[in-house]
C-alpha cells in the first residue's frame, strides 16, 4: 500500500505501534518502541474478554530507505507463526507499506474456528494498512 506520509514520520509511527493502536488492539509492553528482542502481547476484543497474545520481535531493519520489524508468536499465543511490518521509499520517492504473515492455530478451539480466525486476520490487516494510511 503506497502512503502519503512522509517516510521518517511513518518509520517512527510504525516504531511506536501505530498500526496495531489503529487496528484496535492493545500492546503491553515495558518497552517504548520497537526493538530487537523486545517481548509485548497483542489484546484483542473488550474488558474482561480482551484476548492477550505473547510476541518478540526477531528482526528490525532500520536502513536510509527501509525500516521495518518482524516478530513471532510465544508460547500461550492462539496462532504459531510470525507477522512483519515493512516501510520502503522506491525511486521516486513514494513510502511503501506491507505487512506479511504466516501462521496456523496453536490451539484446537482456534482450528475448529478457522474461518473466523481468517475473516479476523484479514480485518485486523486492513485495520493495520487504514492506521498507517491515516497518517
């Protein structure tokens, strides 16, 4: 998705969670932006039926062109697999967002609910491109 934004206010948009805060979701952690081995959780839904998700962040590249992180799913996560976030300048200097994941259910209730699991995913993504296009 190409953004209007300018690529340094989207990096650090990006750096402090906007697009999950956009999609809706909350993010625990003890750290202040995105970092290399930083651990949060995700929580999705309302008050006491808010479902949190463990994460750590594997990898971030932070390049003059380029910025963007990708973490994995902990243990107690209702998915296995790994999400990234990416922001890149081409030639003539439109910013790009993609975001790209892969997973399956880590939990036998998350597998007999598939298609909702999927129908969630793909509107939490939208939610993450419509944060970042907002800026």
């Amino acid at each position: 998705m190409r953004l209007t934004a300018g690529f340094s206010e989207a990096a650090e948009a990006l750096a402090h969670w906007r697009p999950q805060h956009g999609a809706g979701l909350r993010v625990r952690t003890d750290a202040e932006r995105v970092g290399l081995g930083v651990e949060f959780a995700s929580g999705i839904g309302a008050g006491p039926l808010r479902l949190w998700v463990p994460c750590k962040i594997v990898w971030v590249v932070d390049q003059p062109s380029r910025y963007g992180f990708g973490f994995g799913t902990l243990p107690g996560h209702v998915e296995t697999g790994e999400e990234a976030f990416v922001l890149s300048v081409d030639e003539i200097g439109d910013v790009w967002f993609e975001v790209r994941a892969f997973s399956r259910p880590a939990k036998w209730w998350v597998r007999l609910g598939a298609p909702f699991a999927k129908l969630v995913q793909a509107r939490v993504t939208d939610r993450y491109a419509a944060a970042m296009r907002s800026l």
